[in-house]
C-alpha cells in the first residue's frame, strides 16, 4: 500500500510540472518534434541524427516558436528540413543566408505546403547586411566557421554580420569541429577550430557567450586524421582533395570513430 501511494505521489508531481510548463514551451516541443520526425526529411539526413542530435541541439540554442531565423550557409540542407517546417507551423520565418544571389536550396523546398515561405538572403566575404538591422530573432550556423577562417576577415565579417541583423537579446547559434584540447594547426585546414577562436571572435563583434553544450561532442574523435575532419563520416575522404579517391583506403578506424567531436554554443546580442 505504501509503495502504491509513493508511485501515485510520484505521478501526481509530474502532472504538477507538466501543467506548469508555458503554452509556448509545448508548442516548441510539439512543433519541434514533429519537424525531425517528418517525412519530408531525407533518409541520409535522419541517418545522422544519432551523431547530430538536432531536437536537443535547437532546444539548447533556445529555437522557439514566431521567431525569424536565419540559417547561414545551410549547405545540404540538414538543418533547413527541420527549420523551415518549424517556422511554418510556428508562425516564424525562416530565411537562408546563400554565398550567391542565385543560389538555392534544393527544389523540394518550394513546396510551400511543406516548408512554407523560404526566404533568401546572401553572405560573403564581399556581401552586404544579410538582412534589416535589428530583426532576427536566431542566427545559425552549423560547420562553416572553420571553412571561412580560410578566408582573411570573413568569419570576423560573419560576426558583425549576425550581431547587426540581430534583435537585443537574439541568439547566434554555431556548431563546429572541436580542436579542443589540442591547439588548433594555423588557420584550421584539417577542419577542426579551438573553441577560443570562435569565441574571441563572437565577444568582440559584441557577442557574450551564454552557454556551451556537450551534445555533439565525441570522445572518440583523435583529430589528428590524414585528410582532416574530412576522413571521418559523412564525407570520408581518402585521398587529398581533389585527388581521386583511394579504393584501398582503409576506413574501418575512422568510421568506428563516427561524425567529429563538435562544440556546441550559444550567444547572446545584449539587451
């Protein structure tokens, strides 16, 4: 009988917290949920979501429901599958920030009874404002850093980009391979980024760093690997690039390693 009033209890408690929690936070969950269980995700997408961990990964950046993101260099379109259909059941916008005037993602995002209305805008070294000063709510970018630090200025220019077209308070969220606790080699060409480069970077473009997440790391990963983060899934290189592949590449070690050990981290445009 005890036993039976101590499970009871305890079921009572989650009832309190649940109907404690907002509207707005379940309809993040709801909405969020469903964006990465859809169907209209590609299948070599939801392949990688035990390494990518995309609902935990948005729930952390602090995604919510009516906000204006902006994905920058969105690349295959792994986060736009579950950011455009979000926005779209959350009365949000989502808008993706493309190297060139003309490019695109992929035809199936026209397909507004899906993803809604996306929206474009345009990030280079030599681009202008990516939108209106002071009027987005969540800036993103995912494995792109390291690739612009190649670029003399352009993810410094990407700092001030994000922190202009940002609302007080707005969040920049950036994911990246992890050089940690190695020191980064130069200007991050095997892919991998101290933490301190990124965030150096973001505090003075005004950025303060509001949290850090363990939810993409991986013990696992060496990083010191001959062709760089790319010798690891999903690219799995095996020759130099643009060198043709090595049919006898060995890629049993690298692929027992998995996808890199990434950070994970959230900044914030003070109020």
């Amino acid at each position: 009988m005890i036993r039976r009033n101590v499970v009871l209890g305890a079921a009572g408690l989650v009832v309190v917290a649940l109907s404690a929690i907002p509207a707005s936070a379940q309809e993040r969950d709801a909405a969020l949920n469903a964006a990465v269980a859809g169907h209209q995700r590609d299948s070599a997408n939801v392949a990688r979501d035990g390494a990518r961990h995309p609902a935990a990964s948005l729930a952390f950046w602090g995604l919510k429901p009516h906000m204006r993101v902006i994905e920058v260099a969105p690349g295959g379109g792994y986060w736009s599958e579950i950011l455009a259909p979000y926005a779209k059941a959350t009365a949000g916008t989502y808008i993706a920030a493309q190297g060139r005037p003309d490019q695109k993602l992929p035809a199936k995002f026209n397909d507004k009874a899906v993803y809604g209305n996306v929206n474009y805008t345009v990030f280079s070294s030599t681009s202008g404002p990516i939108g209106p000063a002071n009027s987005a709510d969540f800036v993103l970018t995912a494995r792109n850093i390291h690739d612009w630090l190649w670029t003399p200025g352009m993810a410094e220019k990407f700092m001030r980009d994000a922190h202009a077209v940002l609302k007080p308070g707005g969040i920049l969220a950036v994911e990246d391979h992890r050089a940690d606790p190695r020191p980064q080699h130069g200007d991050a060409r095997d892919g991998y980024v101290a933490t301190s480069t990124i965030v150096n970077m973001a505090k003075e473009a005004g950025f303060t760093l509001e949290a850090s997440s363990e939810i993409n790391a991986n013990p696992k990963d060496t990083k010191e690997h001959p062709f760089g983060v790319w010798t690891l899934p999903p690219t799995r290189r095996s020759a130099p690039q643009g060198q043709p592949a090595n049919a006898n590449f060995d890629h049993s070690k690298y692929d027992a390693i998995g996808e890199s050990d990434r950070m994970t981290l959230r900044f914030r445009k003070p109020v």
